[in-house]
C-alpha cells in the first residue's frame, strides 16, 4: 500500500527545501501519518476523529507541498487559444500472436494456479 512517505523519494530529488531535508518531512509529514496508523490499534481511549485529523492534516500539508512544484496539464488545455500540445491521433493495432507448445504449457499451467481475468 503507498504512503505519504513514497512522496519523500520524489521531493528528494527534486530538492524542493526545505521539505527534502528528512526530518522536516517526516515532522510536519511523515509522522502525522505514522501517528495515525500506530496509534489507532494501541490507543483504545483516544477518540478515533482525531487519528482521521491527523492523516488529513499530513494529506492536506503534502498536497500543498506537491503544488507548489507539480504542474498538471491536459491534453487539452489551451493557452491563448492555441493547444499546449499538438498530439497524434492514438493508432491502436490488435496483434493476435499464437504460443508455441512450449509457451502454451508454461501458460496453461501459470493459469491453472493462479486463476485471473486474463487467463483464457
């Protein structure tokens, strides 16, 4: 399951300061996450509404971080009337390729274990 704390990597890199320094993370970030998930399986007394702040206030402090240094774009966003980006139309092939005996044992048999959607 991805956490908060997956952001760090990315912040990382970036040096977006003061956030890349992991201390400040993991204080204003990382623990309120940590907090929340430790602390709703020992804590029995504490009201569950104030582990729900504390993930929502890691949540919202992380979203305006990300803001500050993300821009999102659409394909179809328009800047003085003009298209960001000019992008070919989508060309999409279906190939139909036969397994050979081999192939088709190791999948019949990957199937058989482990059933999915996808197996046919």
């Amino acid at each position: 399951m991805n956490t908060l704390g997956d952001a760090y990597g990315y912040i990382r890199f970036l040096r977006i300061r003061p956030w890349y320094d992991l201390q400040q993370f993991q204080a204003h970030i990382g623990l309120l996450e940590k907090k929340n998930r430790m602390s709703s399986h020992r804590d029995i007394m504490t009201p569950v509404p104030i582990f729900h702040l504390l993930a929502n206030l890691a949540v919202t402090r992380l979203q305006g971080v990300m803001r500050s240094f993300l821009l999102r774009r659409r394909k179809d966003t328009e800047l003085d009337g003009k298209k960001l980006i000019e992008l070919p139309e989508k060309d999409v092939e279906i190939v139909k390729l036969d397994f050979t005996k081999d192939e088709r044992d190791i999948y019949n048999s990957v199937c058989a274990s482990i059933p999915t959607l996808f197996c046919r």
